[in-house]
C-alpha cells in the first residue's frame, strides 16, 4: 500500500481534504453501504482515513 502513497499524491490528498472538508451532517449518510452522500464528501473521507493511518494529517485536520 505504501508504495502506492508517494508524496505527490499525499500531497494531493492533503489538498484535496483542505478544500474539501468533512461535513458531520452527512456521516450517517456516509456510514450506508449505497450511499446517496455527495462523492466528495465520500473522497474526503478515504482521503482523511489514509491519511491518519499513515500519520500525514494536514495541519488542522483532526
């Protein structure tokens, strides 16, 4: 998997979570399995959860 994650695409992922970021009033939506959320609250939300297993959190993204 980390072979995968080089820093240009961390990079794009941290961006992409800055500009795009997670909106509480959808996590109940997000949590379905056919999920009628927005696609890029999905995309944020699988950028944040790689982004935190591999410790790369963007500054002021908890």
């Amino acid at each position: 998997m980390s072979s995968r994650l080089t820093p240009e695409r961390i990079a794009e992922m941290q961006k992409w979570l800055l500009e795009h970021p997670i909106d509480h009033e959808y996590d109940e939506m997000c949590d379905m399995l056919d999920s009628p959320a927005p696609p890029a609250q999905l995309a944020s939300r699988a950028a944040y959860n790689v982004l935190k297993e591999i410790g790369e959190l963007p500054p002021g993204v908890e």
